[in-house]
C-alpha cells in the first residue's frame, strides 16, 4: 500500500513513524513545501531569545534520517497543488526548478499546518514586519536584530506566540509592547487569571495595550504602528501574532467539506468526506469533547495523537479519536500558565449552567523552604460537580495540577474525586492535601 502524507512538522512526520510500525511493506512518501521535514516550532522564540542556543536542535529529525532509520521517503522543497480523488493521484511541483509530476496514491493524509493570519492593515509589507510561524520566519527575526540592533519591539496579539516572543525579545534587550485586540492577553484563561499576567508584565517593564487593535503601520526604517484608538507607537520592529487559520485550500479544491474556520471536517477516524483521504493537526475540525461541539485547536500535542489514529485506521485497526479538550501552558517570564477545559466566557457563550472557585495555595509544603503561591480556579456542572475546566498560575507546580485535572476531566470524574485523590506527598513536592485536592473540597462546598 502506499500513503502520501501531504506536510511534514508534529502531524505528518508522527503518521509516517507510525504507519512504518504497523506495516514494514508500505510505501510511504512525506511531501513537505518547506525546508525541513519536522522542526520544534514551539521551541523557535526561545532560540530569537537565545535560551536555546544551537539552532540544529530545533531540528527534529532530517530526510535521511527518515529514509536510513524509517524507509520513509521526505520531498522537501516540494508541494502539492492538485488532488486528483477520481484518479487517487497528487501534482507535485518541485519548488526549486518549477517541474511538475504526478504520483498515485492508496491512501492519502492532509498534514498542511496553519499559516499566520496578516491583519488587513496598511504597512504590513514594509521592511521590519514579521510573522512567526517557521524555521524561515525565525532566521528572518534573528537576522534583523542582528544588523539592525533594534531597541523597541511592537508585538501584535497577546497569545501564546506572543508572549513568549515579548518575554525572549526582551532577553535580547528590546524593549517590548504588546498590542491585544482582547481587553486581556491569554484567551483560554478568564481575565481575572489573567490580570496576575498583566500586572507580572508590567513588572517586567513589558507595555501593554489591551482592547486595542493595529491600525496602520507607518514610517520607513523607524516604524510607527497606529491604534485604531488613534494611539501611536514608534519602533523598530513589528511581528505579527494574531493567530493563524487552517491551510485548506487544497482541500477545498478536491471537493472535500470544511468545516469550523475552514477546516478539514473529518469524522473520529481522521477521514475526510473522503475515506481514502485523512486530515489531521492544525487543518482538521475535531470534536471537544467537554462540550461536544466542533472546534480548530492548533496544538502539537493533539495534532501527534491524530497522527497515531490515522496511521492505526489506514493499517486495518478500528482506531479513533476522542476529542480535544485544550490543554496548554505557557511560560511568562517567572509566571507559568496554564489551562484545560472550557472557561467561563466559553460557558456562558454556550448557556451552560456552571459554578466556579478560586484557591490560592502553595506549591509544596510551607515549611519547606522555596514555596511558590499557585492560584488555581475551578470550573464545574452545579448540577451533579462534573469538573468543566480548570485554570493555574504560579511561579512553580502549574503544569503538575493542570495535567491531573486534565486527566480527570477525561475521564469525566467530579470535584468529589477530586477530593479523594491520591497524589504523592513529601514537603519538597506538594502537601498533604495538594492544591487539587483542596480545589476539589472548595468546589464540593460550594456544591
């Protein structure tokens, strides 16, 4: 049998590794338009920041390594534009010299990623403005600062991206501001979790500009971003992190659905409106589960697991996906943030009957020395306690809490499991009862 996988990075690396598991006889051919064949895109800001010091590393795996461990075939350099669903063939054109081939398929697996969105504003073009979404993108930032030493930064949208760049554009002394459309910067949390942010920023001497969106970029060599509050902000630099959508237009040419923002709809096997077609990672509409609704969630973490789905489907096993529920977390300076499940802004957009608490408690034993404060909000049904969501900032101990609520969440457990839970107890790691176990107390209270 042989697979095309249309796009290289976390999903169409992670089904290629997969499938020549199931099946050491299968064809399978990675075609990718970039570069390189997977790469750390998580990691590229902490590399402009210079905390990951070796560029290779962000280098995941190469062709020939694919091909000497794997047997698996990467084309770099080269993209798909046409799909052929009668005929079960792709157009492949070689990006360097233009030529065009085409190469049959049995099964076929979309992998394209998501782009950066460019807000439609004047003076997005102009030398000094930058996206962040690739190896290229990454070059392209580390290079300017290099010969142009700049000393102000603008930093358009307050999501993960963009904070992470603020936090490691500071790292190389230029001076941040952050413009967010939001009046908060990080969605997936409520804002008065997000308020620690902002007041942490501030600290950090990082400008803010909340409930306030880009204008007009102005200027030549120094730069001027106008708000459309009609504020201005002279700077050296610009880089665009307002979110990215799905890449879907060769999907949308085949015939295939869309779905949620343009996404490939797939049912839980990763199959497109096409069985011997799959699509996963930032271009697939999956379910989430907390709410059963569809969404587009743009992370590595799900992105490997649909991978592993579609591989397993494509070699004859009954394999399926069951959802998302948006697990992240984020370093901000000394902060870590992170989330899963659904907040309040997301509930009541839904109508969903819910209560909420808030514990402020410590990451291990207060006698211990080295304790961090952990704020932690709760989100759970009123009705019957069903955890819904779960939110923590803290200088130590965040992604510990998230996980197990997350893992919780999965498994459709109570604030009264939560209560119950065994987790492992010594002053240097937690306390007797740990941040989660009160989490769940309070919320059984208030129940």
């Amino acid at each position: 049998m042989k697979t095309i996988i249309i796009g290289g990075v976390a999903g169409g690396a992670s089904t290629a590794a997969r499938l020549r598991r199931m099946d050491e006889k299968a064809e399978i051919i990675i075609v990718e338009r970039g570069k390189y064949i997977s790469f750390a895109n998580c990691g590229l800001p902490y590399h402009i920041g210079k905390i990951i010091q070796e560029r290779d590393k962000l280098l995941v795996v190469t062709p020939e390594t694919l091909k000497s461990t794997f047997n698996i075939e990467a084309r770099v350099e080269q993209e798909v534009i046409h799909i052929d669903r009668e005929k079960k063939a792709v157009t492949i054109r070689e990006l360097n010299s233009g030529r065009e081939y085409t190469k049959k398929y049995d099964k076929l697996v979309l992998s394209p990623g998501a782009s950066p969105i460019v807000p439609p504003v004047v003076g997005v073009r102009k030398e000094g403005v930058f996206t962040m979404r690739s190896m290229p993108d990454m070059d392209r930032i580390n290079d300017y600062i290099t010969e142009k030493s700049p000393k102000g930064a603008v930093v358009v949208g307050g999501g993960f991206i963009g904070l992470e760049l603020a936090e490691n554009l500071q790292h190389r002394g230029i001076e941040v501001t952050i413009i967010e459309m939001l009046d908060q910067v990080m969605a997936p949390v409520d804002y008065e979790m997000a308020a620690m942010v902002h007041q942490h920023l501030q600290f950090k001497h990082v400008r803010l500009a909340l409930g306030d969106g880009l204008k007009t970029i102005g200027g030549n060599g120094r730069l001027t971003a106008t708000l459309q509050s009609g504020r201005t902000v002279d700077t050296d630099m610009v880089i665009l992190s307002v979110g990215v959508h799905p890449e879907s237009s060769l999907a949308k040419d085949a015939g295939l659905e869309l779905g949620t923002r343009g996404a490939i709809r797939v049912n839980n096997h990763m199959q497109t409106s096409d069985p011997d077609i799959y699509a996963i990672g930032d271009a697939a509409e999956v379910t989430n589960f907390v709410c059963g609704k569809e969404t587009n969630l743009p992370l590595a973490g799900p992105a490997s697991k649909q991978a592993r789905i579609a591989a397993d489907h494509i070699c004859g096993r009954d394999a399926s996906f069951i959802g998302v529920q948006a697990t992240s977390i984020v370093k901000v300076f000394d902060l870590t943030v992170g989330s899963t499940g659904l907040n309040s802004k997301q509930l009541e957009e839904f109508g969903f009957p819910y209560r909420s608490a808030i514990i402020h408690a410590s990451n291990h034993a207060g006698y211990y020395p080295g304790s961090e404060p952990i704020t932690l909000k709760m989100i759970f049904d009123k009705a019957n306690g069903r955890i819904i969501g779960a939110q923590a900032i803290g200088k130590q101990g965040v992604e510990k809490r998230i996980d197990v609520i997350s893992m919780a969440i999965q498994k459709s457990a109570t604030v009264f499991d939560l209560e119950e839970a065994e987790l492992c107890y010594a002053p240097q790691f937690g306390s007797a009862k740990d941040p989660v176990n009160m989490a769940g107390m309070i919320a059984a209270n208030v129940i």
